[in-house]
C-alpha cells in the first residue's frame, strides 16, 4: 500500500503546572493515537534512543514525523516498515532514513549525512523504565555495606519486556545467585551484556540461541536480591563490568563511495516525495477547515 505519514507535534494536554511527559511516553502516546502499529513504535524508539535520552522532558514546539509503509504482499514483515522518520527536539533536526546497503544487504537507518543511527549496544534495552541507580560504588540498600555496583538499574513495572541490547549468542539464561534470573549474551569483539532480577524469559530464549538487537530476551521482575522489580543491566568487556552509559560505544556503519551515493539518491527521493506529501497533507487540513 502507499506509505502512510504521520506528523505529531508535542502538546502538554493538563495544566500547565503538570510536568510534560518524558520523550518515551509521548513517542508511544502519539504514535497509538496515529494508529501506528505497536512494533513499529518499538522500532521508532530502538532507533531514536541511541542518540537521545528518552527520558527527557519533552518541551512546546517539540516534534516528530514519520513515515511507514503497512505491511501487505510480498512484504518481508507483517507489520510494515519505518522508510523516514525525524524528529525535532529543542529547535534541532534529526532525520533518520530506512536503507539498504546494496553490498551486504543490511538494513538500517541512516541520518542525512549517511551515517547509522543505530550503535553497536543500546544503552537502555527497554523501553520506559525509571532510571534509579547507577553504576559504581554504593551503600548496598539490602545489606548496608558499601559495594561496587557494577551496572546500571532501571525501575519499571513487572512484566516490562528486556530486549537484547545488541546482536550475539546467549551464553547464561538461568538463575543467578542473588541476580536471579539472569540472561547473559555475547557480543563480538569481547563485548557481553547482562540483565538480572527477571520475572522469565522469552519464549525460545535458552543457552546457545543467537539473538538480534531489540529483540525482547525477557521480562523485568524482582528476583534474587532485590528491592522491587526493575532491570539490572551490565555491560562486559573481555571480561570486566564497565559504565552502560559513558562506555564509548562503537558506532554503526558510516556509508562511504559508492553507496553512500546510492543513499543520497535515496535520501533525496525520500525528502522529495515529503514535501510533496506535506503540501498534500496542508491542502487537506484547510479543506476540512482545521
């Protein structure tokens, strides 16, 4: 089917002393309103967080526009795709455009200058999650002694899916001592993440499956030691827990040569075809007197 575009512009419904929502809940909000398929949503926030804090409040003039195509023959996914999608934070632009590198068949989204929006680990493998204790050392609040906190926890409802922060193999998905439930997945390049306290897994999820990033690996629980159900996550290079979130990841693709001119033609398709639809879309608001 043709594409379908949506444009959403933050609003702070309530009054005006309400704190705004979070850029994660008004991504979600907006998107259901719109009719966007759920997974999509998914993928929306797995490309935006690499490079946003989804935890951000969001502010008046903020914005975010997307355009999808809704899955139907032929397609490879049931739920369609993202083929464009911007977002306008503080006054400042980012576009992101769904594309193909012709040479390996990788798909991935890519900012204007054609460069992947996605890293190599996601910071945050969940969506929502209340950020509440960070990495290092901490007076440990069940066993009041001072201890080195080695990663990164977020509090979030029971239930609240974990996805894999990155491409790898699962290597541990059993208990824990005082982790719990505890899945650990290995990256290349001596890379490994961790997730602990989790109420179960996902279904097929066991030692020795290879896992894609964003794929949801298990549900957020308060198993083993815990003080209320949230995430543990850890990150793991050659061995030794490192910060998740000042941890220089290693970046996506950057498209150079060749395809990186394929992309622009791509890119310039994209933009071309939007400005067409967004005078369309204007004619159409002033038809129906919005």
């Amino acid at each position: 089917g043709p594409p379908a575009a949506g444009q959403a512009v933050a609003g702070n419904d309530g009054d005006e002393n309400s704190p705004r929502p979070r850029l994660y809940e008004s991504l979600y909000e907006t998107s259901l309103k719109n009719g966007v398929p759920p997974a999509l949503i998914d993928e929306l926030v797995r490309v935006f967080s690499f490079d946003l804090d989804l935890n951000t409040r969001i502010q008046p003039g903020d914005s975010f526009q997307m355009v999808y195509t809704l899955g139907d023959d032929g397609e490879e996914t049931v739920n369609g795709e993202i083929v464009f999608t911007s977002i306008t934070l503080g006054g400042k632009e980012r576009r992101f455009y769904r594309y193909r590198a012709p040479d390996d068949g990788t798909i991935d989204y890519y900012d204007d200058t054609g460069k992947s929006a996605k890293k190599f680990l996601m910071r945050k493998p969940m969506s929502g999650g209340t950020f509440r204790s960070g990495f290092g050392a901490r007076n440990h609040p069940l066993l009041g002694v001072t201890r080195m906190h080695t990663g990164v926890d977020w509090a979030a409802p029971r239930g609240t899916p974990i996805m894999s922060a990155g491409d790898g193999i699962v290597t541990y998905a059993r208990w824990k001592n005082g982790y719990g439930n505890y899945i650990e997945v290995q990256h290349t390049n001596g890379y490994a993440s961790a997730y602990a306290h989790q109420t179960g897994f996902a279904k097929g999820i066991k030692e020795g499956v290879r896992v894609r990033q964003g794929q949801v690996i298990g549900y957020v629980g308060t198993t083993g030691l815990s003080t209320g159900p949230h995430l543990h996550y850890e990150v793991h290079v050659n061995g030794s827990p490192v910060d998740p979130l000042r941890i220089k990841l290693p970046q996506g693709r950057t498209l150079d040569g060749d395809v990186l001119a394929a992309f622009r033609a791509e890119r310039d398709r994209v933009d071309t075809l939007l400005a067409g639809e967004s005078q369309t879309a204007r004619a159409a608001t002033q038809a129906s007197g919005g």
